[in-house]
C-alpha cells in the first residue's frame, strides 16, 4: 500500500520506518519538505516531500501530528485526501496532558466531520512507540484497538496493524474515540504517574 505519513516526529519515524520494512510504499510529508527528505535518508525504502505531495501520493495517510496542529495541516491538504484512508493516531492532549476533548465529542470525529470525504479510522492512539519496537508481551501481541465508520478503512487497518506485529480488534464505529482518547490518556497516566515505565501495553483477553 502506498502510506503518506505526516509528520516526522516519533510516532511517524517509527511507523514509516516499520511499515517500509513490511513491504509497504512510505513517503514522510512535512511541514518543511527537506525534513522528510532528510528523514527518508535515513529509512531505507523511504520518500519525503511537503505534506501536500505525501497526500497525493497515497493511498492512505497516518496523521502522526499534535492536535492543536491539525487545524493548520487540514488547512494545508483540503481535499488531498478525500477518498483515501486517514490513520489518526491523536490524543488530543491540553499542554497539562490531560485531554481537550472527550465524553461528548472525539479528534477522531472531528477529523471524520472535517474531512467527510475521506475514510477516517482511529488507531494507535494507545500504544507508545517504544511497544512497536517489539509488540509481544508475555508471549501476545499487544492489542490494537481501532474505530471507524467506514468498511475499507477497517480491512486496511487490520492489515496495517498485523504488519506491526499487533493483534488488531474492531472497536466499534468512530464515535467510539470517545473511548479510545480516553484509553491512550488511561496510558499516559499509567505510565508516567503511576508506574514510571513506558514499555507497557494493553492486553485485550478472551476465551478462544
Ligand atoms: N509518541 C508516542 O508514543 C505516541 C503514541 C501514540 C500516539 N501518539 C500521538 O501521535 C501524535 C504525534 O506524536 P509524536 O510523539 O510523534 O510527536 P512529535 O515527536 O512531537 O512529532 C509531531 C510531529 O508533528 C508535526 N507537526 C505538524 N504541525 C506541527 C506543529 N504545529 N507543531 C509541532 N509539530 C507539528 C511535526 O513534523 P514536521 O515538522 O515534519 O511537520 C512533528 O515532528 C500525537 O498526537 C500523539 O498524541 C504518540
């Protein structure tokens, strides 16, 4: 598949870099085009450009920006991505860390409402880039949960998600970030307040 990541920080280094591995087309868009070139030399199988050309070129795109940028990215891609899946990986975090938005309302639906004609799914929010390192814990794949309202979206990411090493589980429509903001905020605490250690995971467990 042909992904755009936008945005070069951590979380999107690393997913490109581990999908580029995976076999998949990987071109970093940034907000300064020789960021992304400069990030793609370093990874092998990788392209770089603005965000503008990472949008045109794929066929899906990972979102892997703050929230109080997306505004200005939505300003810079407008329609670039309709009919194209969009992975957002958002917490919508205020400087204090705790979240912007929630209970009533999601990022995830906002990027779903502002790009109404893209295909919008919620994803990886929860899991810290250290876990894609390696997503096996006690001998299982970290859990990846995922919401979206749209099928095609949902197949991509399942696939996406397996190419990562986790073990994908359909969250329900994307009003359901609701929950899943919430879950990566949960992390965050857990994490840094709570256990001081960032290499944990959620595990979802059943009877099969
Ligand atoms: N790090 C994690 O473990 C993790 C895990 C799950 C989810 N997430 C989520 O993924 C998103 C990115 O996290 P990250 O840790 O990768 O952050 P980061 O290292 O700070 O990178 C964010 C990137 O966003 C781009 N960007 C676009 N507009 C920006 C602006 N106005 N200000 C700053 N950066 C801007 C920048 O790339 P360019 O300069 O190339 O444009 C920047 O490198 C966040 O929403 C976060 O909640 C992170």
């Amino acid at each position: 598949m042909k992904i755009a990541i936008i945005g070069t920080g951590s979380i999107g280094k690393m997913l490109g870099r581990k999908w580029a591995e995976a076999g998949h087309e990987v071109m970093f868009g940034s907000r300064e085009a020789v960021r992304a070139q400069a990030v793609a030399a370093e990874i092998a199988g990788t392209m770089g450009g603005g965000v503008v050309e990472a949008a045109a070129f794929c066929e899906a795109a990972l979102l892997a920006i703050p929230w109080y940028a997306f505004t200005d990215i939505e300003r810079a891609i407008g329609e670039g991505l309709d009919g194209k899946i969009v992975i957002d990986c958002i917490n919508p975090l205020k400087s204090s860390g705790s979240l912007a938005i929630g209970h009533k309302w999601s990022a995830g639906e906002e990027i779903a409402r502002t790009w109404h004609r893209a295909k919008v799914v919620k994803a990886f929010n929860h899991i810290h880039v250290k876990t894609f390192e390696n997503p096996v814990y006690d001998g299982k794949k970290a859990t990846a949960f995922y919401c979206s309202n749209d099928d095609d979206a949902k197949t991509a990411i399942v696939q996406l998600a397996a190419d990562l090493g986790l073990a994908p589980v359909d969250a329900g429509p994307i009003k359901n970030a609701r929950l899943l903001e919430p879950l990566g905020a949960l992390w965050m605490q857990l994490a840094f307040k709570l256990h001081h250690n960032t290499d944990l995971a959620f595990l979802l467990v059943d009877r099969e």
